[in-house]
C-alpha cells in the first residue's frame, strides 16, 4: 500500500489525494468521523482520538499518525481499549506513520492518519 503525506492538509493513497483524516482498515480507505470526538475539544484544545469513534479494531496493531507535527491527542480511552481488545497500539507522527504502513501487507493495514497539526 503506498501511503505519502503531501503536505499540511493532505494525504495520498494508492495514488488518490484525500484532504481530510482518514482510517485504513484492511486496505479500504475511508473518512475518519471525527464527530464522537468533539466533545472533548475544548479539554486538548484539538479534536482527540477517542474510542467512540468508528476505529479500525479490525487486526493485531493499530497505527495512529499524529499529525505533520505530532500534536494529535489520543484519550487515554483507545490505549484502554486496545489493551483490552490485545491489539499493539503505534502512535506516531503521520509521515512515519505512512512509512511504517507502507511496509505492512495491505491487508494487515488498521490505521488512523491525521493530516493536519
């Protein structure tokens, strides 16, 4: 899977250009729905990752890109979660993060890549 970060704002998979966060599961890319999750903007100053929202719990590890500059806040909830679900939990700036996926089969691939901060 071929995963770069543009620049501040965007993102390229497999060629298509998104302008917003998305989540990998299993190879299919979709819109990250931040909306359970902002609630809690006003507490991180920056919308979170959270476990309400729609994550991709689908595999073995679980890789969050933090953002160009590493700034995304992730709820001490979703560590919870995937100790719970025994899932490995990889959080790191975005465009290590797209390094590190491009090195997993497409299939194994469960991610939340944040764009922007």
């Amino acid at each position: 899977m071929d995963v770069r970060l543009l620049r501040f704002g965007a993102i390229e998979v497999d060629g298509r250009e998104y302008e917003h966060d998305i989540v990998i599961e299993g190879g299919r890319v979709r819109k990250r729905k931040k909306k359970p999750s902002k609630p809690y903007r006003n507490e991180f100053g920056h919308t979170p990752v959270s476990a309400a929202e729609e994550l991709p719990w689908g595999g073995s590890r679980l890789i969050i890109g933090t953002g160009v500059h590493g700034s995304l806040p992730i709820m001490p909830d979703v560590t919870d979660e995937a100790g719970r679900r025994g899932v490995e939990l990889t959080a790191i700036p975005t465009k290590d993060a797209c390094r590190l996926i491009t090195s997993v089969d497409r299939r194994e691939v469960h991610a939340v890549l944040h764009v922007t901060c």
